[in-house]
C-alpha cells in the first residue's frame, strides 16, 4: 500500500506529520511519502497513492491588521478538487479537513 502523508503548518500538522509518516512507514508492505507541496494533489504523482492522511484543512484562521479573524482557504480550488476526485475514485483519505 502507497500511502501519502501530506503535512502543512495548518492546525500544527506539520508537527505530527513526520511522526504519522515514520509510524506507517514502520509497517509491513507500506510504502509512505511524506510531503508539503500540496501541488502534488493535482499532479499525476496522486495515482501512485491508494491513501492521503492529510490533516491540514481546507481553510484556516488569518489574523487580519485590525485585529479580526477570517477563514482563508489552504488549498486552490484545483487541488481541493483534486483531492475530492481522489476520494470519489475510491482511494482513502484519513485526517479531519475542515470544510
């Protein structure tokens, strides 16, 4: 099983996605990349994968100068697209995207 662990700074996933990464990757007939170039989801690379732990989200919080909070999106709508496509083709996706 190919297995993509996509980390980002985005809920502090970049801390955890090493550790997820080495823990599988530990695994008998797991093959794990990690990864924070979320270009990859709409790269042909996807194809090579039959899971993505992806614990970033698609938005985040971004302080604005006056001191307000707004919701930012962390993907382009490409690869947001990308990794639904992913999904609805029947590969796995494990993590806790916030929509």
């Amino acid at each position: 099983m190919n297995i993509l662990v996509l980390s980002g700074t985005n809920h502090g996933f970049d801390k955890s996605a090493a550790v997820i990464a080495d823990f599988l990757g530990k695994q008998p007939d797991i093959h794990v990349t990690l990864d924070a170039d979320k270009a990859i989801l709409t790269s042909p690379r996807m194809d090579e994968f039959d899971a993505c732990v992806f614990g970033t989200g698609f938005t985040r919080s971004a302080r604005q100068a006056d001191g307000t909070v707004t919701r930012e999106a962390d993907l382009t709508p490409d690869q947001e697209a990308a990794l639904l496509r992913f999904v609805e083709s029947g590969k796995g996706s494990v993590g806790a995207p916030w929509i």
